[in-house]
C-alpha cells in the first residue's frame, strides 16, 4: 500500500507518510521510497541502510546480546 505524499516542500525537504507516521524527509528519500514501494529490492537497500547509518549517528546502537 503507497503512503501519500503531500507537495509540502521545507528546506529540501518533502512531508512524507499520513497521522502521527508523517515525518520530514530529503527528496531523494522520497524517491526511494516510491521505488521501494513500487518492489525495487536495490532501493530497499539503499533504504535501508540510510536508516541505520541515521541511528547509529544519533547513537541508537542496535544491541546484539546481554
């Protein structure tokens, strides 16, 4: 199921999602996010693997043990 995006651009960035899931992102995230939802297994990826370099740089480590 796609999410709808709104045209609302701020700073290069696009409102994305629907309800309390609408976030900001960059443009070409959106891009991504259109291919991944169209079954591109390449952007899912790439996608992916964005969101975890994000939470690593805001040091949400994935814990992997006790």
């Amino acid at each position: 199921m796609k999410k709808s995006v709104r045209k609302r651009l701020t700073e290069g960035k696009m409102e994305f999602g629907q309800g309390r899931h609408r976030v900001y992102t960059s443009l070409p995230e959106v891009s991504l996010i259109h291919l991944v939802n169209d079954g591109n297994l390449k952007a899912r990826e790439e996608l992916l693997r964005r969101m975890l370099m994000r939470i690593q740089r805001k040091g949400g480590g994935i814990s992997m043990g006790s």
